[in-house]
C-alpha cells in the first residue's frame, strides 16, 4: 500500500514541475551572412534568482588551427578548460575587460589551461601564435540559453514560465533584446542585421 500511495505521489510531483516548465524554439536569420549559426540566444535574468555555476567545467578545443567550438555559451562562474589537440603549440588570450584580458600563455598538444568567466561577457579568443584563429565564449546570466545551428534552429528547455527579457548575441551582428511570455512552448523569430 505505502509503495503504490509512494508511486501515485511521486507521479503528481513531476507532472505538477513539468507543468512549471516551458519550451523556447524558434530560428534566428543572420541577415547577409552564408550562415544562421553561432548566434546565442539567452534568458537575460529571472528576478530574485541566482544561479550556481556547474562544477564540471566546460572545454574549448584547438584542433587543425581552430577553436571548437567557435562560440560557447557558459553560465556565468562556469570555469572552461582550453585544450590544445594539435601538434603545434598554441597560445589562449583575450582583448576583453569583461574577461579581466587575460593570457594564459602558450603550450603543447594534450595540455590544458583554464579560466573561469565569472561575470557576464562575451570574449574574443585568440591565439599569438596563429592570428587566424578566433572564438567566443559568451558568459550569461542563467543557465536557460543556446547556440543556433546553420539554419538558424535554435530550442532552450525546462524554463520557468513567466515573461523575460531573452537578449540574441552574434559574433558580427547587432545584439537584440526582446521581452518573450514564455507558456508552455513559446516560439520566437528575429533577424540580426548589421
């Protein structure tokens, strides 16, 4: 009897949390560019929240003379751990005050140097060994973001409903700030123009 009241109990909490937790889906259109990817769409803040940033922290790799991935979006706190998988040596570095400017200098395949981003940026990253190489790490406010892929799809999961401010940051375009209700599943579509 407790074991089967247990199940009937357990059920109602997770439907009652889904309830609780919407769905943003949409495209955004990187007006002029042969690609939609890369831009990162975000819930700005959500009043009275804070959010803990992940113990595990996030990589960014250097392999064939590029940083993979080419934007990574991070909570803001979350540390990333920058690889070097090719056989030359490789240098991480940034030009951003929002990132302190850092450098963590240059070394050889199968190391890894770390920096924690731990406030809201989006930082350039290079390398003083190779110009041509360049990425972002984009540091937000919550955990409720993501990348969009080539076509420009992009869907963020389990948001808490209610009505925010979600910003679309791209490397090359203007940034856009739109208020969004999020309900259930909510869908948003924009154009990034210069």
């Amino acid at each position: 009897m407790w074991h089967k009241t247990a199940v009937i109990a357990m059920s109602i909490l997770i439907l009652g949390s889904v309830a609780y937790a919407g769905v943003l889906s949409g495209f955004v259109t990187a007006t002029g560019k042969r690609s939609n990817a890369d831009a990162v769409v975000f819930i700005d803040e959500i009043p009275g929240e804070e959010f803990s940033p992940p113990t595990k922290h996030e990589t960014m790799d250097q392999v064939r003379m590029v940083f993979t991935p080419h934007v990574l979006p991070v909570l803001v706190g979350t540390t990333v751990d920058f690889l070097n998988s090719d056989p030359a040596p490789h240098n991480v570095f940034t030009v951003d005050d929002c990132a302190d400017r850092f450098d963590l200098g240059s070394w050889t395949k199968g190391e890894t140097r770390s920096r924690t981003f731990d406030r809201p940026c989006a930082a350039v990253i290079l390398c003083n060994v190779h110009p041509e190489m360049e990425a972002y790490v984009v540091a937000v406010p919550t955990p409720f973001f993501a990348v969009t892929d080539d076509r420009g799809e992009f869907k963020i999961n389990d948001i808490p409903n209610g009505t925010y401010s979600v910003r679309v940051w791209h490397p090359t375009l203007k940034e856009l700030s739109q208020k969004v209700t999020i309900a259930g599943e909510t869908t948003l579509e924009v154009a990034l123009n210069r």
